[in-house]
C-alpha cells in the first residue's frame, strides 16, 4: 500500500459501477488522503486537469465518450505531457495495446484483470516505467503496430492548438470554421495548419488528415 504521499488521480471513464470499485481500489491503494476525481467523458475531464494540473496520473477508459479512439490518449499527451496515463478497457487485443503505448500510455490494465493487480500498474508508473499484466507483454510485442514510429513522434512535436487543428481538419472542416470553432483570426489558423504540415511532413491537409484516421480505433 502507497501511503504517506498525497496523491491526486483521475479517473475517466463512463461506466458509474467500475469509476466507484476503481475509485474504492485506489482509496485502499494510495492512501485515505488521496483526492480521486471522476469524469465520465473528455468534457468533465479537461476542467479537471485545468484544476488540478499537478495531478499524478490519470485512468483513461479507451471508448470514453469523446476520445474516439487514440485522440483522446493523444490530446492529453499533448496537452499534459508530463500527467501519466493508464488505459483500462474491455479491449485486450495486443494490436490495440500496442498501439496505445506507442502513442505514450504509461500501462494498459484489461477490465478483466483483478482489481488487486492496480498496485502494481501505480507503482510502475510513479516510478517512471511502464507496467502490462505479464501475460500479455509476449503478445504484445510480437503484435502488428497500426502506426509507425514516426508518425507517432512527429505528433509528440505539435502544440495542443495544433493538435486542435489537426483534428478539425481531420473533420473536414475550413479555415475559418476552425478560425471560428477557435475564436482565432484566420490568419492564425493558416499559421497552424502550415505547421502542422511541416512536423507530419505532408504536402497537403488531405494527407494530414488520412494520417489523424489513423488515431481513431479501428474496427477489428
């Protein structure tokens, strides 16, 4: 048991019944003075790190309303590079979990995998190391990776603004509907959007935005 250290945890997900028994194991976990937030969409989530950015780690379900697949994981890495994440999710295809540490997950906990195995996954990642149930970890690393390294670094570069604008081109959507989705001068997005461009190294936003797909969890 983790005691004499206040924590600060966040955990997102949209299932009440598994935020209250994952809330209950944390208690025990990190100690009565731990501060356990909850959130059960990206909306409620971001306030909650705008109030608490010192916050030691944050659980992040996969499917979570608003996180459409790895963008959720991606935004806040780009947002909070600093904050450990920890994927839990029903999803325990090695292709998927893979994929969620190569765009910077710290662990991935299976919802099957008992709730006492928990300490393990904080431990390693308070002590800067990832963490995968060991039976796992084989399959994992033999897994098929859905993005290249590359592109996974080359996101790592952009800005959460140009983040912001990727996914919006992503969606189709212009200049100045992003100028206005953004409060911003279309000059401003023009701005973004070239170098969003130069740090995915594409020639145009029709490939910036294939690349974003990518992010979005596949049908498997």
């Amino acid at each position: 048991m983790l005691r004499n250290i206040t924590m600060i945890a966040l955990i997102a997900d949209d299932h009440p019944l598994f935020r209250v028994a994952l809330s209950q194991a944390c208690a025990n976990i990190l100690g009565a003075d731990a501060l356990l937030l909850q959130a059960q969409n990206m909306g409620q989530l971001w306030p909650l790190l705008r109030q608490h950015p010192d916050t030691n780690f944050i659980f992040l379900d996969l499917k979570m309303p608003g996180s459409d697949g790895f963008t959720g994981l991606t935004a806040l890495r780009t947002e909070y590079p600093d904050v450990p994440v920890i994927m839990v999710s029903a999803e325990e295809d090695p292709v998927i979990i893979k994929q969620a540490l190569a765009l910077g997950a710290s662990a991935y906990i299976p919802k099957s995998a008992p709730l006492e195995r928990l300490s393990d996954a904080i431990a390693a990642v308070l002590n800067g190391d990832t963490w995968l149930p060991e039976e796992l970890i084989a399959d994992v690393n033999n897994a098929t990776s859905l993005i290249d390294d590359d592109f996974a670094q080359r996101l790592e570069q952009l800005t959460p603004q140009q983040f912001r604008v990727l996914k919006m081109v992503a969606d189709g959507l212009l200049n100045k509907q992003i100028a206005y989705e953004m409060n911003v001068q279309e000059t401003t997005v023009k701005q973004h959007v070239s170098a969003v461009l130069r740090k995915l190294n594409v020639n145009n936003r029709t490939l910036a935005g294939i690349l974003f797909e990518k992010l979005r969890l596949p049908d498997r």
